[in-house]
C-alpha cells in the first residue's frame, strides 16, 4: 500500500509537471507562429511594425532557450548526474564575484548594489560555479522586483551550530511576498504574479534551481518577506568537506 500510494504521488507530479511545461511552451510559441504568419502575410513589407514583429518573435525565442536551459539544469539536479567540483572558497570572493556579473542590470535599474563582507578569512566548501549560479537566480529575482532607485544587499557570516557553516542573505527593498506563498516559493513553476513573472522574463524554475544547488552542497534555503517592504532570501554552505560525493548525491541526514 506504502508503494502503491508512492507511485501514485509521483504519477501526479509526472503529470503536473507535463502540464506545467506544455504550459509554459505554448505560449511563447503562439507568439512566435502568429507573429512569423504575419510577415509572411505581407507585414514584412510594412516598415512602421516588421522591425518589432521581428523584436518579439527574437524575445520569445529566448525565452524559449531560457527555459529550455532551466529545464535541462533542473533535470540533472534531479537526477543527481550534474557534477560537482567541491574545493575551499573564499566567501567575500564568491560574493563579490555574483554581485558584479549583476552591476549592468542593476545600474540599468538604478537599484544600488551593497556587499556587506564576511570575515576576510571566512571560507565556504562548495562548487564555486553552483554559487554563481544561485546567486545570479537570486540577485536576478530581487532586481526584477525592486524599484527604481530601491537597494539590493547581499551579506555573509559565519553561523556556528551543529557544524560551522556561511549563511548568504540576498536582502531587496522590493513588492514583497504575500505569506501564503511562502512555503510553495520553491516549487517548480510557482509564481506569485504569474502575468508580471512572465512579462519580465522569468522561466518559473529559479528558486526551485537553487533549492536543489544548496542541497546538493549540504545547505538549506529559506525566504522571508514583508509585502511593500521586502524579501530576504538565505541559504547556507559548510566550511569543512561534509564527504559529499561530486555527482551530487546528499546524505540522508542533510536532505
């Protein structure tokens, strides 16, 4: 009964998440055939409006491709085949190195950027390019949601507990998250303002991306928010090796 009621789940979670993805694939690709039907039509020809058919016809394959990348990340995570490189990281490195691949964006937005630096001898046991990647998702999510003029600030410290590890909190001055979001903010596809979500670009697969980067280094992630005041995001990494295995298999206790 126990494996019969297994099954069961994940033949539901197969199917929410074909849903989820047809979902997700159609309209973009609406967009693109509707759009290529009318230059094809004769809008090709028309001068005011076949530069901006073609503009959204480009911005809906990229959207494609990013959520076709996402997909393909998600699906490795899952599958435990992504390989990891684990070594000791300086984590005013790590930090400074997210928060400057973000700049362009940021000063585009005019959102100012803060690093609030850890211990300069502080170091973190991970996979330096699993960190860039979580915290560009992060970063990328708290631009998009912050105003103009508002403020993003990422800090580090060092949290002694069962083992010593790095907390990184991703802080922005943004919408905020109502409280009933909360605990599904890190499911595959779940948005909170599902139109303002895909108007500005984003796949659904971020946060569900880092949840399983963290984890697979040993971490945890959490969010807290305030609605028109803020969210802060924190996830944590260990500072000694854990005996992680590369592929990304997590030890039961960690899990």
């Amino acid at each position: 009964q126990r494996e019969h009621s297994e099954l069961e789940k994940l033949e539901r979670v197969r199917k929410d998440f074909v849903i989820n993805v047809s979902h997700e694939l159609r309209t973009p690709l609406a967009s693109i055939q509707g759009y290529t039907e009318t230059l094809i039509e004769g809008a090709k020809d028309d001068p005011e409006n076949n530069i901006r058919f073609l503009s959204i016809i480009r911005q809906n394959a990229e959207r494609l491709g990013r959520l076709t990348a996402d997909l393909m990340t998600l699906s490795r995570l899952e599958l435990k085949t992504t390989r990891f490189q684990f070594a000791s990281y300086r984590v005013n490195a790590l930090l400074a190195d997210g928060l400057d691949s973000m700049r362009p964006m940021a000063e585009k937005k005019h959102v100012q950027l803060i690093l609030v630096r850890a211990a300069e001898d502080a170091e973190a046991f991970c996979d330096s390019e699993a960190v860039h990647q979580i915290m560009s998702n992060l970063l990328d999510n708290a631009l998009k949601y912050s105003p103009e003029g508002g403020t993003v600030t990422v800090a580090g410290l060092v949290v002694v507990g069962d083992h010593e590890e790095i907390q990184v909190r991703v802080r922005d001055t943004g919408t905020g998250i109502p409280a009933e979001d909360l605990p599904r903010l890190f499911e595959r596809f779940y948005r909170v303002d599902k139109a303002r979500s895909r108007q500005l670009g984003g796949t659904g697969l971020g946060l569900a991306i880092v949840k399983h980067l963290v984890r697979a280094m040993g971490g945890q992630v959490r969010v807290e928010s305030e609605v028109g005041v803020g969210s802060t995001f924190m996830f944590t990494l260990p500072v000694h090796d854990l005996g992680l295995q590369e592929h990304g298999a997590v030890p039961p206790e960690l899990d």
